[in-house]
C-alpha cells in the first residue's frame, strides 16, 4: 500500500518538476534575452562579444523587452495553471481513491464487492467498459463484465498466460496498451465473441502475499486517450486494496458457510437425540421472527436472534435423552447449552440469550432468577415463542391445545412469566396458518 502511493506521489513530483524545469527555462531565457539587449545598447555599445545583436532603434528595444516579458508571462502562467490543475487532480482521485478503500473494506459480500470496485475503476479512469477475473482450477474466469455484451462473457474462463489478462496474471505485472491490434499479446477472439473493439488497454494483477487471485482490465479511455501513467498507478493501489477485501470476504463467506452447516448439524442431532422436539427450534425460531420484524429490529439483530432461537435447546444433547424432560435435568440445559455455544467465535455474542431463555419476568425463572428488562430483549422474545410452541405442536411432549387457548394462556400469564410488552406484541400479529409442521 505504502509502495503504490509512494510511487504514485513519485510520478506527480516528476511531473511538476518537469513543468517548473520548462518554466524556470522560459524566464530564464526572457531575463538573458533582456540583459543582452540591454548590455548592447546602455552599458556596453562597442563589445565585440554582442555584435550578433543587429542594431535597431530603442522603441523597438522597449518593444521587443515588452513582448518577451508577456511572452514569459504567459508561458509561466500557463505552466503554472497545468501545475494546479495536475496537483487538484490527483488530490480529487486521492480522496476519491481512499473514499472507495474505506467503502471497500467495509463491504462484506463478495458479489457486491466484485460490482463496487468495477464500478470505481471505471469511473476513475473514465473507461467505456471494463472486466474482473479470478483465478480458479481453470484459469481465469470472468467474474464482473462491463460493456458490449458483457453478460454473454460471465462464467468463460481465459487461459493463463493467454492474451492481456492472462498475460498479467502470469507475469504479476501491469499492462497498458495503446493499440491492441498492433500488439502480439491482444487476443482477438473476445471480441469477435462480443463484437466489441477493444483499442486501448490498462490491465493490472490482484496480488496478495501469495500471488495473483485475479485480473482488473479496463478498455477504450474515452475521448480516445491512451491510458496514462496516473491511470495505471491508481487502478494498481485500487488492486492492492480490492485483492485484500476480496480475501476478507472470501474469510467471512466461507465462515459464514461453516455456521449454517455447524447450525444445521445441531439441529439434526437435537431432533434426532430428543424426537419430542423434532422441529421445535426451527418453529421457535419463526415465532421469535415475527416478533422481531414487529420491533425493527436491524437485520444484524434479526440474525442473532434467529441462531439463539434454532440453538436455545442445544444444551440437551448434553443430557441423558430418557432423563431431559425430569425437572433437574430440564433445568440445566440453559446452561449446559451457554457453555457448549460461548466459546464458539461466531456464536458468543448469542451465548446469554440461549442462557436466560427460561427466566421469568417476574424474576422466578432459571437459572439466573433475573427479572423484567434485566433479562436480554432476544431471551424475553425466545421464552414467548417457545411457550407458544410447546403448547400448540403436536409433536411436543404435552398435549397440544387450540391456537386460541395458547393465546389466552400467553395473557394470562403475561407480566408474571412473560414480558406483558412482547406477549400484546405476538399476539397481535400472530395467526393459524403461522403455526406448521
């Protein structure tokens, strides 16, 4: 990263050095001019070493000094505009640059990430369209596509090594190119495949630490410029930041994936280990949903809630299944199922919630005796669905009762055992065909 904008700035200090060169040139040559004439023709009239200036009269002299001094004015001026204008440019693409960083490394969803770092490539460079490719067992394959038939191009891989991308992905080098068609590496079959014509090329790696995951190539600048050596070297600090978010979403898919399979293992072994509560959580966790988009909750709460719910009784594959519904064993699973979850990383921060499921309002729950909003918010809503739940199944260790007297039953004992709040709540939302197999 430090590299990348260190060589970034180097190339904007070489530029404007090279306009302050041809502006210290320009006034320099103006100041010489002027002190020559006025060598001849006020204090040295009759040096021999100035006889290659003709003679002429002084208004042309005042004449001649007016016109070089405007002459130097106005090349120092226009240089020094060029100078503004180069340092405000790469200043707006620098702060434009690190705004699109920060949103990167904030987004966790690969696809989503893959669409946002197209799209600021292309804005940045002003590209008419544009390409990302990651590596795979095949080679390269098209991942995002922008311009001319991009959709035909999704999901075709590219040989490594093969045309500009593959080219790059092998050599772990940029590439810029002003003319494709005169150069060996352009692989014309893209576009006879798009019927799109590819002139101008800037193509840059996605490396890590390992190696190339990837390819960005960007096509045809508009208004017909080549790609300039800013372009390359901020599409190449963009890279750099795009393969370090690419992996972090790839780290956070693949952990994502392990939790609902892990998710889906417990609750396979918790129906299989207690069949009396075969599809309770999965109903529980339905239950406590509807409560859930009733109070706003964010879609980050959702998710929390929704995992306590599918795991509140996951404790019980940790009791003997002929003793899990006599009291003292029953009791602990809370508690047994706490200790099981906590030191998971991605279930923590649900581990209290399945801990004080069974605490009461009225704070003569189990098995922290906590009362009213001392209890979490998430274990309040779970103890109401659960209840709910173990009344009307006709899969639950009790006798199931009516959907209406499971209601009335919510009432009655809300404010003693349940939040009277999240009771009115479910209640009111709830209806007959919620309640499923």
């Amino acid at each position: 990263m430090a590299k990348e904008d260190g060589s970034a700035r180097h190339s904007i200090i070489q530029e404007i050095t090279e306009k302050i060169r041809i502006s210290i040139a320009v006034i320099t040559f103006v100041i010489l001019t002027l002190f020559a004439v006025i060598l001849k023709y006020v204090y040295l009239p009759s040096s021999p070493y100035l006889d290659f200036i003709p003679d002429i009269s002084v208004a042309v002299i005042v004449a001649i000094a007016v016109v070089l001094a405007l002459v130097g004015l106005f090349y120092s001026t226009r240089i020094s505009l060029q100078m503004v204008r180069i340092i405000r440019d790469y200043g707006n693409r620098l702060e434009k640059i690190l705004s699109i960083t920060r949103d990167l490394r904030e987004e966790i969803y690969g696809d989503i990430l893959l669409e946002k770092i197209m799209d600021s490539a292309i804005a940045i460079t002003n590209s008419d369209a544009g390409s990302i490719l990651l590596m795979d067992e095949g080679g390269l394959t098209f991942k995002i596509v922008r311009g001319g038939k991009a959709t035909e191009l999704i999901g075709t891989t590219v040989e490594k090594g093969k045309g500009f991308t593959g080219w790059v992905a092998q050599s772990g080098e940029p590439l810029r190119v002003a003319d494709a068609s005169k150069d060996s590496r352009f692989n014309s079959g893209v576009d006879a495949f798009t019927g799109y014509e590819t002139r101008s090329v800037l193509c840059v790696p996605l490396k890590i630490t390992s190696g190339v995951i990837g390819v960005i190539e960007l096509l045809n600048k508009k208004g017909g410029y080549p790609y300039r050596e800013r372009d390359e070297e901020i599409i190449t600090y963009l890279a750099e930041q795009a393969a370090i978010s690419i992996i972090k979403t790839r780290f956070y898919e693949d952990q994502k994936n392990y939790e609902i399979h892990l998710t889906d293992m417990l609750l396979e072994a918790i129906d299989y280990h207690i069949p009396e509560k075969r599809g309770h959580s999965r109903r529980v966790a339905r239950y406590s949903n509807i409560m859930a988009k009733c109070l706003n909750m964010t879609e980050e709460e959702k998710k929390r809630l929704y995992f306590a719910s599918l795991l509140h009784d996951v404790g019980f594959l940790k009791i003997n299944s002929d003793n899990a519904f006599k009291k003292e064993e029953y009791m602990r699973h809370p508690a047994v199922g706490y200790e099981m979850i906590k030191p998971i990383n991605f279930y923590t921060d649900i581990a209290p919630f399945i801990l004080y499921h069974h605490e009461r309002f009225d704070g003569h729950g189990y098995p922290g005796q906590l009362k009213g909003e001392d209890i979490p918010l998430e274990a309040r809503i779970i103890h109401i669905a659960e209840a709910f739940d173990a009344m009307v199944s006709t899969t639950s260790y009790r006798v199931p009762v009516s959907f209406t007297e499971a209601v009335e039953e919510l009432k009655r004992k809300s404010g003693s055992q349940f939040d009277q709040e999240l009771v009115e709540l479910f209640v009111t939302n709830i209806e007959p065909q919620h309640i499923k197999p």
